[in-house]
C-alpha cells in the first residue's frame, strides 16, 4: 500500500527545491585580473596569480555568493593591458579588477577602468601617477616617493654612501619614477649624483654605462630596474672591476635574479614589499604556511604576498558594501583602515597604501631580510 506524503511534508519538499533553484541562480561575484602571464613579466604574473588562487581557495564566497576569477593575459604590453582590461569589462562583466602588476601596464589599463565606473587596485604598481587624480582606481601597496626615500636613507646610513650613481631604465615608467624619488631624497641627505645613465628594457650590453660609472667612483649603484638587465648589469659590473655595492628597487625579488647573475649579485640589497622571514603580522605567518602546503617547491614572494592581500582587501570592501553596488564597494576601498594583512598593517588613503618596507640582500644565493622600515 502506498503512502501519501502528508500536505507539510510535500510543502517541506517543495521549499528546499526553489530554495536550492535559488542558490544555483545566484550571480556569482566576478573578478577580473589583469596580469602579465607571457611576456617579459611574466614571472611576476605567474606567481602572483598563485597567491590569487591561495587567496581564493581560502576565501571563495563573499556576501554568501561564489567569487568566480576571469584571468587575462596582457602579455607584459601598455597596448595589450588596456585591451585586457576592456575585455574583463564588456565581455567578463566582472564587478572590479584586480591588476594590472607593473606599473607602466596598470597605468595603460587604468584609463579604460576609470571611464567604465569599475573599481580596480592594483597589487603591486608603485608609480604615484597610478592614482592621481582617479576615483576608482587602488593600490594595495606603498608607492615610489615612500620607496625611493627608504632606498636613500639605507644608501646614506648603512651603505655610508657619500656618492652615488644612477643607471634607470628609461622604457618603465616604474624605474623612472623610483630613480627620481632615489636621486631627491639622497641629495637631501646630503649625498651626491656622480652621474645619471640610462638603458632600455631588453638590453644586453651595458659596457658605456658601466665604464662611465667607473670613472665617477661611486660608493653606491641605485639600479632600480627589473631582474633579467638588473643581474645582467651586476655580472657586468663585477667583470669590469666595479666594486661599489648594487642598490635596487622592490623589481629586483625575483628567483631569476639570482639564477642569472650568480655571485655578481652576492650583497645586492633591494626595497620591497614582503619577506617570510620578517613577517610581523599572523595574516603574514598563515599565509607562509599555507603557501608552502600548496606550492613547496617555491618560496612566496612580494607578488604572491601582495596578490593575495589584494583579493582580501578587495572582498573586505565588498562585505563592509553589503551588496555588488559599485559605488559602495568604491566607498569601502576608500575607507579601508588598519587592514591586517600578510605584507603588513596598512591603511588607505588617497587611494594608496601606507605601510612599512622591507630590505632585502643576497647573501649566499639566498634572499635575506635585513629590516623592515615603517612609515
């Protein structure tokens, strides 16, 4: 004999059906990124994009809806980025982007965010020129003026630095920008510019610049370019009898770096962002953890540090939101304070992030933490 499920029971039924049909209709929330994944940044876009993906696995669901990540490749190219970032728009449909990483490229994109109304924060883009004068677009890290003046003040103080000399890559508007915050903050110091060169990202031969170097006698080289020139200059450098220390900016945190330039770029120090050794915050000592567990063949870096306190800071903005509304996820950006993360404590303000400093030297082919400076 057959049994008739009684009327509550039928309704019971019933309501988890379009309760689960609810669910399942549900938008997800998208991201958009905009990283470099081929190119000649593409080391950078790789491991950043692992942190992305550490960050999301820990975190998938804001404001009870699934974040759902539309990567796109701008292949290390001013053009190619501000395309990427209109593709993630018109096609992705995504509610904010995440990207780009250098700054030249983040800067190409940021126009197309900007016109479009879509909150956009970069991991890693330092150039104060980012922001200026926008209203939706971010940066998760400290920028050039900050950097440049912790570079001169370590130059000056524990390199006792009297004379420097400047060699920029002219082609990355990071590299300029960083060099001219180096050169102000020095001379305040009370140190000295012997000479001020320049080369172009994908250069090989270094030997004019370096043989004019040579004749000023620097106590310092403040090279602030990105790691292939940089340890190609080093091994250079070393090979024309220049002895004077190697300073560089947070482009330098590279694996390849070393791997290039070998002992060259033994004592080269650098300003960046993140080290597992000098991590003061529990977000910094989970995240080592946890990136080891999931990658234990590579060691976390700036990038992927930043990258995924990026995604963190971005869902946070979308929970004090309280809804996808672009405005107010744009308000909540603004607002941001006192955001324990993996690189640091940080705060928002005027779209950038005030946060402390690390330095950075190899030592026995090995990146190792000297100190970390707060703001």
């Amino acid at each position: 004999m057959k049994t008739v499920p009684s009327t509550l029971t039928f309704l019971a039924a019933l309501l988890l059906t379009l309760c689960a049909g609810s669910v399942m209709a549900v938008e997800p929330v998208r991201i958009g990124v905009c990283y470099p994944m081929s190119g000649p940044s593409a080391v950078y876009g790789l491991i950043g994009n692992k942190g992305l993906k550490l960050a999301q696995r820990e975190r998938p669901t804001v404001l009870g809806r699934r974040v759902e990540i539309f990567l796109a490749d701008n292949r290390s190219d001013r053009t190619e980025s501000a395309r990427a970032v209109a593709r993630l728009i018109r096609t992705n449909r995504v509610d904010a982007i995440i990207g780009g990483l250098t700054s030249s490229n983040t800067m190409a994109g940021a126009p197309v965010a900007e016109k479009a109304c879509v909150p956009m924060i970069t991991p890693w883009a330092t150039n104060p020129e980012v922001t200026r004068g926008r209203k939706w677009i971010f940066r998760a890290c400290f920028t050039d003026p900050f950097q440049g003046y912790v570079g001169a003040r370590f130059a000056r103080e524990h390199l006792e630095a009297e004379k420097a000399a400047v060699l920029i890559d002219n082609s990355q508007d990071y590299c300029v920008g960083i060099a001219n915050f180096f050169i102000k903050n020095f001379r305040e110091m009370g140190g000295s510019i012997v000479t001020r060169l320049s080369y172009n990202t994908g250069d090989l031969d270094f030997t004019a610049q370096l043989k004019a170097i040579r004749a000023r006698h620097p106590d310092v080289i403040y090279c602030p370019g990105y790691f292939k020139e940089l340890a190609l200059i080093a091994r250079q450098a070393r090979e024309a009898g220049i002895e004077a220390p190697i300073l560089a900016g947070d482009a330098a945190q590279a694996d390849d770096l070393i791997k290039i330039g070998g002992k060259a770029v033994e004592g080269l120090s650098f300003t960046t962002h993140f080290d597992e050794q000098g991590v003061t915050t529990e977000a910094g000592r989970r995240f080592v953890r946890a990136f080891h567990a999931a990658y234990p063949d590579i060691t976390p870096d700036s990038v992927a540090a930043l990258s995924y306190d990026t995604y963190n800071i971005l869902l946070d903005a979308i929970e004090r939101a309280g809804s996808m509304d672009r405005e107010k996820i744009r308000r909540e950006l603004e607002n941001t304070k006192d955001f324990h993360g993996v690189t640091g404590v940080m705060t928002m303000k005027n779209h950038d992030m005030i946060k402390p400093a690390v330095i950075l030297t190899v030592r026995n082919g090995m990146f190792r933490w000297l100190t970390t400076v707060n703001p």
